[in-house]
C-alpha cells in the first residue's frame, strides 16, 4: 500500500507536456536514408543514377517491405522493440488498401506485404544490407516493384491536476488524470526491384491521444493507433504520386 502511494504521488508530482522530439524523429528518418541504395548502387555516380531507366511494366507486381522503425520511444524494451520492426494485422489491412486504386488505375496487378520471416536479419552496421535483403525477399515473391517504409514514432507522457485524487487509491481505477499521446511519420520509397530506379515517394503523419485513469493507461495502444493513423496519411500522399506512372 505504501508503494502505491508513493507511486502516485510520483505521478501527479511530473508536470505537463513536454511535446514531441521532432527534430530528433527527422534526424532518425535522414539516418536511414543511405540504406536505400544496395551496395552497388551507391557507388554509382549521379550521371550513372540518371542513366538508370525504369523497366516497370504496368500493372506490376508490388511488394511492401516490412517497416524500419528509425525513431522510438525511450520506454521500448528488447521485446516491444521488435514488435515495432514488423506490420500489425491493422497496419496490413491499411497497407493491403492501396491495391484497390492501384489496380484501379492500372499500376499494380497485385500489392503483397512481404513477412518479416522472408527478410533476412541485418547487423545493425550494415546501412547496405537492408535494400539488399528485401530486394531479395521481394525477388521471391515475384514482385517487380519494392515500397519501403520508414517510421519515426514519439511519446508525450503527462498528468493533469485531477491526478491528484490518484491519493485515494481508488482514484487510479476511476480519475482520468494520465495522458498518453504519440506521433508517427511514416516516410517511404517505391523503387524497381531489378535496378533501384525511383518511381514514387510520400510521407505521412499520424497522431493518438488518450485521457484515462493511471491503471488503463496504456502508451503501446496510442503509439499503434498513430502507426495506422500515419500508414493512412502516407497512402493517400503515396497514391497521388504513384498515379502519375499511369501517365507515362
């Protein structure tokens, strides 16, 4: 009983909020940028990069790689860390969407999300690798086209004066006193999957809020709901860019 006191009192004694690191999720972002290019691909100079032409027949075959997560919340552990690498069934079902209007406007015959199982593990120093591997997965699948999404996702952790009926133990069933908010962007790249070469990019931002009680506090349920939130942002940014390919 005298820990769950001094607990609350902890609580209501941290102040209000303190915002999101934006900055630090934009630096996170750029950091992953070189793992773009293959290892032969970024020794090409720019007038080798110019030279590179499309070879996409449409409608073709996209694969979704499995996301990067370049910026987290402090609080991650090992295991939930790991979660945040891999698509949840609803972020599936947001990416899965784009197939429709894609197939719609005679870009794709098929969008598959690749599983984390097909991908090969990359060493954390290895920038090279991770294009590398997901080509190959996306090889497999007999995909023409890779996307490739990054997300950079922070926390605001806070609570309001009502936190300080969390005294009455009670209190922290029945007060809604903690705010748990978060905020994603999602950035990505669609390249040939035989030759790099660049057809689309867009970026999207997603944010959740929730005001409850201490107990059903739960920052893992906003930092999802701003993943999806963020996954639906990017698709719409995506297809805008994407519907151009019809065009030429």
């Amino acid at each position: 009983m005298r820990i769950t006191v001094a607990c609350a009192c902890c609580v209501t004694i941290v102040g209000c909020s303190s915002g999101y690191h934006s900055s630090e999720m934009s630096a996170a972002l750029e950091s992953t940028k070189p793992s773009y290019a293959s290892t032969s691909f970024a020794s090409f100079s720019v007038a080798d990069i110019e030279a590179t032409k499309p070879q996409l027949k449409l409608p073709a075959r996209i694969a979704i790689a499995p996301p990067v997560q370049a910026y987290r919340p402090s609080y991650t552990d090992r295991h939930w860390a790991s979660q945040l690498n891999t698509w949840s069934p609803e972020e599936v079902d947001v990416l899965q969407a784009l197939e429709k209007p894609l197939r719609a406007a005679g870009i794709a015959s098929e969008v598959v999300v690749l599983p984390s199982s097909l991908v090969a593990v990359c060493g954390d120093r290895d920038e090279s690798c991770r294009v590398d591997a997901e080509r190959a997965a996306a090889a497999r699948a007999r995909a023409d086209a890779l996307l490739m999404v990054d997300l950079a996702t922070d926390t605001d952790e806070y609570v309001n004066p009502a936190s300080a009926l969390y005294l009455t133990i009670i209190g922290m069933w029945l007060v809604p006193g903690t705010h748990r908010n978060a905020l994603t962007v999602a950035e990505g790249v669609l390249i040939d999957n035989r030759n790099e070469y660049l057809y689309a990019f867009a970026r999207g931002q997603g944010e959740s809020k929730s005001l409850r009680p201490l107990i059903y506090a739960d920052t893992a349920s906003v930092v999802h709901s701003s993943r999806v939130e963020a996954l639906r942002s990017f698709d719409k940014a995506f297809l805008d860019q994407a519907r151009q390919l019809a065009v030429h």
